[in-house]
C-alpha cells in the first residue's frame, strides 16, 4: 500500500488527479510509514460531496432485455430531457462511447430528484411505448 500511493503521489507531482476511492489505501500506507499519504484527496469529499450539495444523487438504469440498445435509447431520452447540463450530457455521449458493460447493460448518471422522477416516469412511458 506505502509502495502504491508513493507511485500516486509521484503521478500527482507530475500533474495527474488521483485519489482514494474510500478502500482506506491512504490509512494503510500512512501506517507503514508513508508521512504524505493524506496530500491524496478522497474520491467522495473531491467528487461526490459538492453533488449532493446540489441536491444530486446517483441515477441508474438495467435494460434487463440485455440489448444495449435499450441503454442508448435511454442515453438518447436522458440526453433530450436533461442535455443543457454539460457536465451530464458530456458524461453520457463519454459512457456511451468508452464504458463497457459489464453483464446486463446499465448506466449510472447523477440528477437532481426532481430530475430521477421525471427520467423515471419518461422512461417508463417511453420503453412501454417501444420508442
């Protein structure tokens, strides 16, 4: 763990963004001896934090067909609705072209909950509809 985030922290010194996604790989490194293992952000307080302070929570969808087309239908609707959000219209056209499934086709994007309920009930309405 000292040996992985010393290699973190030469990236960051030469200008990368790492972090800790929460696996306590700083605690573990501070322990054998690793004084800076903290000078890594945490992936939540950096990340995830300033969308809740939005009001914005994680979103997610299953084509339980396992059509990956069912998903891009989704991206499509998601983008329609909600698109004059860069940050969430980068992320999705990004997930589309980038992301692999994994099993059954899915994807995750963060919305406010105003937002989830009406992707919710859009997207019912629209795969019930076969569009």
């Amino acid at each position: 763990m000292r040996a992985h985030v010393e290699a973190l922290l030469s990236a960051k010194a030469r200008g990368a963004v790492v972090f800790d996604y929460g696996n306590n790989l700083r605690g573990g490194a501070q322990e054998a001896g690793c004084a800076r293992a903290f000078e890594i952000e945490g992936f939540v307080p950096a990340y995830v934090r300033p969308l809740f302070c939005l009001g914005k929570g994680p979103f997610r969808w299953v084509a339980l067909s396992g059509d990956p087309e069912d998903i891009y239908r989704t991206d499509r609707l998601v983008l329609d609705l909600f698109g004059s959000d860069p940050y969430l219209a980068t992320w999705i056209r990004l997930a589309r072209e980038k992301v692999k499934f994994q099993g059954l086709p899915a994807r995750i994007c963060w919305l406010g909950q105003g937002e989830r309920r009406s992707s919710a009930s859009r997207s019912t309405s629209s795969c019930a509809a076969g569009r």
